[in-house]
C-alpha cells in the first residue's frame, strides 16, 4: 500500500506537518490580519508603527495583502490612509 505524502497535513507524534499544498503557511490568525489593518486606516500612528515591520508577504489572506499593498502605496505618496482612499486606491 502506497504511503500518503507528509505535507499535506498528517501528523507525526504531537507536532504536524505544515499543509504546504498551495506554498503558503497556513494562517494563524487571519482575524488579527484584519486588526492591523483596520488599526492602520483608524491612526495615522498604526501605519508609522506598522509599515517598516510588516510587508506584504506577511499577510495569508490574498485580499488582505492587497489592502496593505493599497495602504503602503498612499503611505508611500504622503497621502492620508483611512477607509474612503484605501478603497479608492483598491479599485485603480
């Protein structure tokens, strides 16, 4: 009988092997994602803490790391981050 691949999420002992299927690791906490960005539209002092930290490829969520890509783009431009430019940046 054919053994199944150990990455695609069977476990050895107490620790499993990470689901590296699609490349990605699977996420940790997708709702914290959300947070930081929601805290980086609300405060200008959540991007200035956030933006040397964190880069896109930080974020699980496709739709989450265009939002940063968004925010970093009008950060970049000295343009002001909140909900209204974001979602106007996301849709050019």
């Amino acid at each position: 009988m054919e053994k199944p691949s150990p990455i695609i999420g069977h476990k050895i002992g107490k620790a499993s092997i990470i689901n590296l299927e699609k490349g990605k690791i699977p996420p940790q906490a997708v709702d914290l994602e959300e947070v930081v960005l929601g805290a980086m539209m609300i405060d200008k002092k959540g991007v200035d803490e956030v933006i040397d930290i964190l880069h896109p490829d930080a974020f699980y969520k496709d739709a989450h790391r265009y939002i940063y890509e968004a925010i970093f783009k009008l950060f970049e431009s000295s343009e002001p981050v909140d909900l209204l430019t974001v979602s106007s940046q996301l849709r050019k």
